[in-house]
C-alpha cells in the first residue's frame, strides 16, 4: 500500500513545479510537505499552501488537514518525503559522488562540483543541506533525470546511522570521506564512533560494488575501506593513484600533483594548509572522470570559497583569514598551526567557542588554549561561555559573546594586523568584524 501511494505521488510529482516546504517561496503548482521538528511546523502553513497554488499538501497533523483531496493526511510528513526521493533516486542511472566525514565536506563537495561541471551537467548539495531533510529535497531539486550526469551529495551525521539512511535514500555509486575528527562529540561520544558512522558510507558502497576515494594519509580510512573491492587512493605518498605536496601555503595555498602519471601545479584562492586534502580530493574524482588535466586546474584555481570557510578578507590595512563557519577541536587545531606559519608580523588569534562537545568540552577547550601558548601570537582573543572556563591559564582577553567584541574592536582598531577568525556556528564571529 505503501509503494502504491509513493508511485502515485510520483506521478503528481511528475506534472508539478517541485517540491516547497515554505510557503514564504513559491509554492504555485507545487507539493507542499507539512515538515513538523523541534522549532517548526509545517502543519501550520497548511491553509497558506493551498491558497497560494499548491497542487497538493502532505501533512501529519488531522486538525489542520482539510478534508479535501488537496491535502493528504499521513503518519509522516517527513517519512513520505524520504521514500518519495528514494524512489526518484531510482529512476536515475547514473554516477552519484556521497561526500561524508567531520571537516572539509562543503569545500570538498564545492570543488568536485567546479571541476567535474567543465565537462558534465551536475546537480548537487547547496550550503551544507546535507541532512535527512536536505538530501531529499536535493535528489527532487532535479525533476527529469535526462537533466543531468552527475549527483553529488554532502551527507552530514549527528548520530549513528544517519549516513546510512542517507546513503539508503542517495543511493551513492562512489564515496568519499574526507576525515573523521573530534565533531559532534556530545552525541557521538568519542572519535571511535565518529570514524565508525562516517564508514557507514564505505560499508554501504561494499555492499553494492561502489567505488570509493580514499585518502591514505589518515591510516583509519584506509583500515575502514578494506572490504571494498574498487577503492581509489589519493595522498602525500607516490603509490597513490593521486599524489601531491603543499609548495607554498600563504597567501593562498599552493600544491603540485601527480595523478595517473600526469602532474602539474595548481595555486588556490583558498588558505589554510588543511584544503590541501580537498583540493587533492577534487583533483583525484575529476581524473578518475576523465575530465581533461588543464580544466581540472582552472577549475580549482578559480574556485572562490564563501559563507565563512577559508575566506581571506582585506579590510583597511588587516588581513581577515575568516574560517568561521563552524569548529570543533580537530579544525581548530589544525587552523591554528596553519596560522602559525604565516609569514605575517602582527598576528592575532580570534577564537570562538566550540559547540556539541559534551562531557568533553571544557578539556578540549583546554587544549585549545595550550596550543595557542606554543606559538608566539602577538595576541589571542576568546569568545564564548565555553572558553570562559579556561581562560585563566593564558594570557588573553575574553569576550562572552561576539557582541562585546564587536563593540571593543570599534573602540580599539587594529592596523596592519592579520586575524584568524574561527569559532562554532552559533558564535557567529563575522559579526564582530562587521564582514556578514
């Protein structure tokens, strides 16, 4: 009964505009999902979607379902959405890229998209839409599968099981997991779970005959791809399909590459030693796709980062290394010894608190500070609740929130300064530089 009802909405699927879950967009001619989660409902905005053109509303709530056979009455709003996209998965053969792992996914996923749309028509992830919301909507984004090559997904994990069930609905042919850090940890728990959730992806790609790309450097990746029978490897080692080194990692990243013995250089717009993973990342799928050497270089030469992540800002006489979209303490870490090597002579740490650690989180802001201490900094800044517990063991100042600091650096402006800018999502550091 349940793929009778699927298949039907699939064919009004098929005569609609798309798929709206706000009303706020257009929804004319559209299939209208009620979403119901912790801060929304949809079921609210069932008698706006019906007056502004939907051609049919999904809702889970009887009292603001009208009986009309405009507005279908189910158990799950969301349920019915997953298995509507699962089955319109279906009706495509053709390659789908699943990114997944702790850091560098939207960048990673951002370069593969530039590189491989020089020679074929991709659709793929926008942002970080990468959840059990967002995937679908993305696989529905695209109505006629003669519309294009490519399916490219980011697949994000708070818990165990959430890659396999999105890899169940985006049904993936090749995979890739960029690194498995210190993320999520207050509902993960420890690294070994985060490693552990994010090979769902390879343990889903063994069991269809996938490909996977897998990064050799972190020795994990590879132990937890060794049942799948098509893996190809990318590195800082010459027995990868794909290998490469840093040449040069300020003012922008640098690297040269061999990859199935052909090579070059490629000079990035992106900071920050740790994009050299992503970089060699997109330079390994776009090969393995035969997508021609020199269109893979200008690919990734012209990629230009956005919304917070490995951003370089000019601003009067500073420079602004914004990596501000989110943090944990693996990126942190790594950021912070990035920005350690720059050349600058003024440098001074911005650091936001990082959030969803847990039990853990007072230590691994702990750490944080110790490694800030290693390096000579001309100053560090700390903002959050979470840095307020350990603030105290290093010379610093301390903000409580990206308000105070905003408000003191108006007070007390910076010349010929270079900042790092990195903190949590919910921190929202850009404000306090006035770069939103």
């Amino acid at each position: 009964m349940q793929q009778e009802m699927t298949r039907s909405l699939y064919r009004i699927f098929q005569e609609s505009n798309g798929i709206s879950t706000d009303t706020r967009k257009e929804v004319t001619n559209c299939i209208f999902f009620a979403l119901a989660g912790e801060h929304f409902n949809g079921n609210r905005f069932v008698s706006s979607a019906l007056d502004s053109g939907a051609s049919l509303v999904i809702a889970d709530y009887p009292s603001h379902c009208p009986r009309d056979n405009k507005c279908w009455l189910v158990d799950n709003s969301l349920t019915v959405l997953q298995e509507l996209a699962t089955y319109h998965r279906q009706q495509f053969n053709i390659p789908t890229i699943a990114i997944a792992g702790s850091n560098g996914k939207t960048p990673t996923k951002e370069l593969i998209m530039s590189v491989l749309s020089t020679e074929y028509t991709i659709h793929g992830t926008k942002g970080n839409f990468n959840n059990h919301i967002g995937l679908p909507l993305t696989l529905m984004e695209v109505q006629r599968p003669q519309d294009i090559d490519i399916f490219v997904l980011e697949m994000g994990a708070r818990h165990p099981g959430d890659i396999q069930e999105l890899c169940d609905i985006g049904q993936p042919t090749h995979g890739l997991i960029t690194n498995a850090g210190k993320d999520h940890l207050e509902t993960f728990g420890n690294v070994g779970n985060v490693i552990r959730s994010n090979a769902e992806l390879y343990q889903y790609l063994a069991s269809i005959n996938g490909t996977a790309f897998v990064n050799s450097d972190h020795d994990y990746l590879v132990r937890e791809a060794k049942e799948i029978e098509n893996c190809i490897f990318y590195g800082s080692e010459d027995d990868n399909y794909c290998y490469g080194s840093i040449i040069n990692s300020f003012p922008y990243l640098g690297i040269e590459y061999t990859c199935h013995q052909q090579g070059g250089s490629i000079h990035t717009n992106l900071t920050g030693q740790y994009n050299f993973e992503n970089v060699l990342a997109a330079v390994c799928v776009g090969h393995h796709f035969n997508v021609d050497q020199e269109q893979i270089k200008l690919a990734v030469q012209s990629y230009q980062s956005s919304n917070y992540r490995s951003q370089m800002i000019h601003k009067d006489s500073n420079t602004i290394i914004l990596d501000a979209y989110n943090a944990n303490p693996t990126s942190m870490r790594e950021a912070i010894i990035s920005f350690s090597q720059t050349p600058n002579e003024k440098k001074v740490a911005v650091l936001g608190d990082m959030l969803e650690l847990g039990d853990v989180s007072e230590e691994e802001h702990r750490k944080v500070v110790d490694l800030t201490a290693q390096y000579n900094f001309d100053e560090v800044i700390l903002v959050g609740q979470e840095f307020a517990k350990v603030k105290d063991e290093i010379t610093c100042k301390h903000f409580p929130s990206n308000r105070e600091l905003q408000e003191w650096l108006r007070n007390h402006p910076y010349e010929k300064t270079t900042f790092l800018v990195k903190g949590s999502r919910g921190i929202a550091l850009e404000e306090a530089f006035s770069v939103q």
